[in-house]
C-alpha cells in the first residue's frame, strides 16, 4: 500500500503512516511505530493529533482505523517520567487527545495488534470501535498495581462503554483480557486483524456515515459526561482535593475511636 503521508515522531525516531487498505475510497489507516512501546508522549500525541488534523482537512470523509507497526504492543500507555516532567501533561496533550477521538467527525477504529495498557487502552476506548488479534496481546488497566490513581477523564469512557461488572473487573482487579474474554467483556467489537477491522467497516456501512457532517456532534451528545471531565480539568482537581481533606478528616477521627477503644479495652484488664 502506497503512504498517503507520513507524519514522523521526532522523540524516538518513529513516524504515523496513513495508507488507503481497502478498495473503499475513503478508508484511511494510520499506522503508528514509535519505539520502543508507542507511549504516549507529547511527540507522540502531537503527531498523531496532526495525522488526524490532515485527514479532516485534506481527505473525504470517511473511515479511519489507528494500528501500531510494532508486533507486540498497540500502546504501553503513558511513560510517567516524562508525564512528571512536563507542566501540564494532561490538558496539554492527553485531554486534548482523548478529546479528538471522543468527538472526531468520522468513525474511528482500534485495531488492537498487541498489547494495549494502561493510556493505551483508554486511547482505545476513546475510538467508536475496537477490534482485537485474538491470539496475542492483553488489554489491562493496570494502574492499581503500581499505585496510580486513575483521574475522572480515564476512568468515565469506560464506565460510558461498559457494563458494570465488566468495568469493576477491569478496574479494581486489573484483569488482563485476552482477545475472547475482552470479546465477551464488551472491551472489544471483534477479533481478528485488518481483514475483520474491514469488514466491520463494510458490515456496519461506515464510510457514508459522516456525510452529513453531524457524527462528531452526535458522539459529542453521546458522551457529554466524558467530554464534560475532559473539559473541566481543574474542577475535577478541585473536587479530588475536597475529597482526599475528607478522608483526612475522618482517617483522624477513626484513629482517635479506636485509641479511645483501646484505652477503655486495656483499662478492663
């Protein structure tokens, strides 16, 4: 297949190629391969921003599907070094990213080739559709077992998308899917690879769906509580700060009954 651009990721020497896979016209693939586990970083986001930018700008509507070059990992999700080193990582790139997926005016597909943790997986679940290699790779949000807490934007796609069950699983055990038990879970739409990812594109009548120019408005009214997170970053700050001075508070008081018990318990005996 013929590159119809490529946009490079300067940070590790990686670049996104858009190429056309299928004989339907308006079917756009962005293959991104950025060593050595396609984090999510500024230049990362940046180019993949910018490959979506020329898509809407320069190509006819259509359908697009985001891949990774890199066999055994779609994205290993954020790098937190470079998160802590950059003022204000999650407005400045992560929010805005997720935000242009969440509300892009054309349908968008995760081919999940491997491994997607963590950001990468949300970055999949910001798409309409996912479609996972059933016989390689793990979807996990495995942020509870390296002690990250996951802010409001990360956590709200996939309560929007989930059933409950299958989002307590993923969260609070950090479960990692395989390609079946993700297909069963509801993470994913399919198995397979590029063949199946077409398919669905054709099954489900995709490239004619945002003729009308309305899909990005649509998406935007189906998940506004998302979009709102997404939007009201230092409010949800704000109101994480309140909830952590509660705890405080009551972790206090819990600590001052149960010294009062002991003091009452040992004075018995």
């Amino acid at each position: 297949m013929a590159a119809l651009f490529t946009v490079p990721i300067t940070s590790t020497g990686g670049s996104i190629v858009c190429t056309n896979p299928s004989d339907e016209k308006n079917v756009y693939l962005l293959t991104f391969t950025s060593p050595k586990d396609n984090r999510l970083t500024p230049n990362f986001i940046d180019a993949l921003l910018l490959s979506l930018d020329i898509l809407e700008q320069r190509y006819p509507k259509g359908v697009v599907i985001t891949t990774s070059g890199i066999a055994k990992f779609y994205s290993n999700g954020l790098d937190l070094d470079v998160v802590a080193a950059t003022e204000g990582f999650l407005e400045r790139y992560l929010w805005r990213l997720f935000r242009r997926f969440l509300t892009y005016p054309m349908p968008t597909i995760s081919l999940l080739n491997g491994h997607a943790f963590a950001g990468g997986l949300m970055l999949a679940m910001y798409h309409d559709y996912r479609i996972q290699n059933p016989a390689k790779g793990f979807l996990c949000i495995n942020e509870l077992e390296f002690g990250v807490p996951l802010q409001p934007a990360m956590m709200s796609v996939f309560r929007e998308k989930l059933a409950p069950a299958a989002f307590r699983t993923l969260v609070l055990e950090a479960r990692r899917f395989g390609g079946p038990d993700a297909l069963q879970a509801g993470l994913v739409d399919g198995l397979g690879g590029l063949d199946e990812a077409l398919a669905l594109v054709r099954a489900r009548g995709l490239p004619t769906k945002a003729a009308t120019g309305i899909y990005g408005t649509m998406k935007e009214e189906m998940y506004r509580h998302s979009l709102d997170l997404l939007d009201r970053h230092a409010e949800n700050e704000a109101w994480r700060e309140r909830i952590e001075e509660r705890k405080e508070q009551a972790a206090d008081l819990a600590a001052y009954a149960v010294e009062a018990w002991e003091r009452q318990r040992d004075a018995k005996l």
